[in-house]
C-alpha cells in the first residue's frame, strides 16, 4: 500500500566521545579501545502508520524524534531494527536541507527534482507551482547563501510538498515561518490528505498536533509512551514535561498496555470532594478524568457555579460564571504556588485559561495542614458547544517545574448560545451604519 511505514524494534546508538582525539584512537583499534560512552537514541520503537493518515511525533528535546524521521527517509542506519515503507518520500527535516547555497533558487529547483529522479520536463511542468507557493519575488534568481532563514525554509517546503510524495515529513521546519505560509502549508497538508497522502510532522506546537492531525506519538528517552489520539500524547507529553518519577511510570504503563485511550484514572471517591458530595447531581464529572502530582498541595474541592452562584454544569453565552477550588497545604510554604484552570474542547485544544501568575494574583506563604479557597470570575463567551475544565497547582523552584496537583478534564460543562459567530469566541462587536 503506497504510503505507509512499518517500524520494527528500531534502536539506534551513538558513541559519545570525550575528544577528537579519544575518537581516532577508537576508530585506529578497529573498535577493540573502548573510550566512549553510549547513547540509545531510540529504545526498541515499534510503529504503523497506514497510507493516508497524518501522524503527529512530539516530545522533549532528545526524545528521538529527529533520529526516528532520519531513519525512516534513510539518512542514518539503524542499530537495530528495519523500516519498511512503501511509496516515494519527500523530507524536509533541517533549515536549507538539501540546497546547495552556492546554486540560485532556480538551479537549486532543477537540482533537487533531478536528485528525486524526476526528468527536465517533469520539473518545468511543477517550477511555476513551486516559485509561486515559495513566494520570496527576485531572490528565486540570487543565491541560497543570500537567503534569509525564511526565505530558504519556503523555498525547501515548497520543493518538498510540490515533489507530490506519496509520504511527506516534516521536521519543526514551520517554526520559522510567518503565520501566513503556515496557513498555506497546512492548507496543502490538507489537499494531500484529501488524495490519500501520508504526512509524518514532528512538531512541538501541540495546538497544531491536536488541529490537523489523525494521531500522534509521544516519544520519551528514545521510547514510544503514547500512540493514540492526538490528546492522548498532548496530555502524556505535560506529564512528562512535569518531571515526577510517577509521572513517567504512569505514562509508560499505559504504553505497555497498548492502550488507544488517554490514561486516565479515577484518584479516589468523589465523596472526598465536598462540593461534589454537596452537589454531585449539578455537575457533570468525568469518571475517567486524569491525575498527578506529588500532592504537597492538593485539590481537594473544585467545582462551577453560574451568575447566580448556584452549581451547574450548563452555562449561557455571555454571562459571568465561577471556576472555585480549594486547596490543602500539607507543609508550610513561605511562596506561592501557581494555581491555574485551562478550558478545552472536546477534541483537546485548549481554548481559554489563566493562572494567578498571569493575573498577578499571587498567593502568600501559607501555613501547613490549612486550606485556601481560590476563584476565577469570567464571562462565558464560548460558542455552543460542550467543553471540558482542567484544574492544576505548580511552581517554579530552581528553574524546574514542580507538579503539586493536576486534575485534566475533571469537569465537563456544556455552553449554550442564541447568538451565531464564527470562531470560537464571541467578541461582542457593536456594529454602526452612517
């Protein structure tokens, strides 16, 4: 089947020498001198990905996530392990790769069409589209060494998705665009998917993981911990951003349980929540919600109430509403912690929050085994539609972040709206004729 790629067991080493001169000295014993050290780059990575979905890959800087896609377009060979992919690939894994900075933009252009096997008049056929969807004017005839950052990363896509690959990958290349080419690129990214194109996209803006991709991975320390839907690793990836050796654990147990599904668990009774106990039947909890942290300071009680101040789980356009938590402090503190909410939709993307550090609101040094209530008053400008809350307590210490207590997609709630706009907010436009 054109366009897929099959991942078995792939591993990848690197010798890490302490000098060039240790390196030689390796290479001269024909590898009997053991000077170095080793770095698995990628532990056993085992993936499929069928003809046209588009798959997105994130994680922490040193995941793996270059080291994969150079392996699948055959830049590096692996250690251990095979690649089997069927179908052309095009790649643009690295600023400029691939243009010889001596050659203009046109030279470049048949350079790089004869190098994928395409003939003079194939290219000809395809330079009009590929000078038009580059746009960088005059500087198509000048040099590449001439060419600003932006200009040689448009110049590149523009060679890459114009080449019209069966499987199409991309490296963090878009994060050097202007929003307008982004927009141009994701619309392509989504006229190939329409023809059945496959498109690998390694990223590290997770919004656009969530928006244009079928399915994401989540790599951590050379090893797949989430493949599943696109919320699925966006949530794993906090986690592990958060640090905690539990956090980890959690993330790679759902990996080995090949699970599809965000992992979730249920922390404990919901009775232990008296606002929920108070008024279990106002809202809407979700039974799988996710949860974390070293609980130094817990959430012990959350809960949204309308204009009125009543429970509820439906709210109206327009109106002013209350997210309400509580928290626990179990030791004494002489800083303030962070204490943020974050709305979603249903698909994952974040589409409003705030934090205490944002709205320089900080909390005071609290005193152990006391309780604070916390409250965020806002109006609902949310378009109709059902929305989930994420509720979270960090800080910064040391420059590290420290995961108290985080609680995503705990509630779900539901916005209702007489008025049509587009988006998802409503901007209250006044609207005047003369």
């Amino acid at each position: 089947m054109l366009g897929s790629v099959e991942i078995n067991n792939l591993k990848k080493r690197y010798k890490l020498f302490n000098s060039h001169k240790e390196r030689i000295a390796h290479y001269l014993s024909l590898g009997m001198k053991k000077n170095y050290q080793e770095f698995w780059a990628l532990k056993g990575v085992n993936v499929k990905i069928d003809r046209g979905e588009t798959v997105g890959i994130i994680g922490k800087n040193g995941s793996g996530k270059s080291t994969l896609l150079k392996i699948i377009t055959g830049i590096i060979t692996p250690t251990q392990g095979n690649v089997i992919t069927k179908g052309s690939i095009s790649a643009l894994l690295e600023l400029g790769a691939g243009l010889n900075p001596e050659l203009t933009g046109i030279e470049n252009i048949f350079f790089n069409g004869h190098i994928a096997g395409m003939t003079k008049k194939e290219i000809k056929e395809k330079i009009s589209d590929i000078i038009l969807f580059a746009d960088i004017g005059d500087f198509i005839h000048q040099p590449v060494k001439r060419y600003s950052s932006g200009m040689f990363i448009r110049l590149a896509f523009s060679l890459s998705i114009n080449s019209d690959p069966d499987i199409l990958i991309v490296d963090e290349a878009l994060a050097v665009g202007d929003v307008a080419f982004q927009y141009k690129c994701f619309e392509r990214f989504n006229k190939h998917k329409r023809a059945g194109k496959t498109i690998i996209f390694v990223t590290h803006s997770l919004d656009q993981v969530i928006e244009y991709c079928d399915r994401a991975i989540l790599l951590n320390e050379g090893e797949v911990v989430v493949d599943g839907t696109p919320k699925d690793a966006v949530d794993g990836y906090k986690q592990v951003l958060s640090g905690n050796k539990e956090t980890r654990i959690a993330v790679a147990a759902a990996a080995a349980a090949a699970t599809a599904t965000a992992t979730k668990v249920t922390p404990h009774s919901y009775d232990d929540y008296t606002f929920i106990s108070n008024w279990k039947e106002k809202f809407k909890i979700n039974a799988q919600f996710l949860e974390y942290g070293n609980k130094e300071i817990e959430i012990v009680d959350f809960g949204i109430f309308d204009k009125e101040e009543r429970p509820t789980h439906e709210l109206m356009n327009g109106e002013f509403f209350t997210i309400r938590l509580r928290v626990k402090f179990k030791f004494h503190f002489s800083f303030g912690p962070i204490v943020a909410f974050t709305i979603k939709d249903l698909k994952g993307l974040e589409v409003a929050g705030t934090n205490t550090l944002y709205e320089k609101c900080p909390l005071q040094s609290c005193k152990g085994e006391t309780t604070k209530v916390i409250e965020f008053k806002q109006r609902a400008n949310f378009k109709s539609g059902s929305y989930a809350l994420s509720l979270g307590i960090t800080a910064i210490q040391g420059g590290e972040l420290v995961v108290y207590h985080r609680l995503y997609d705990v509630l779900l709630f539901e916005v209702i709206s007489i008025k049509q706009f587009v988006g998802f907010f409503d901007l209250g436009s006044e609207i005047r004729i003369d």
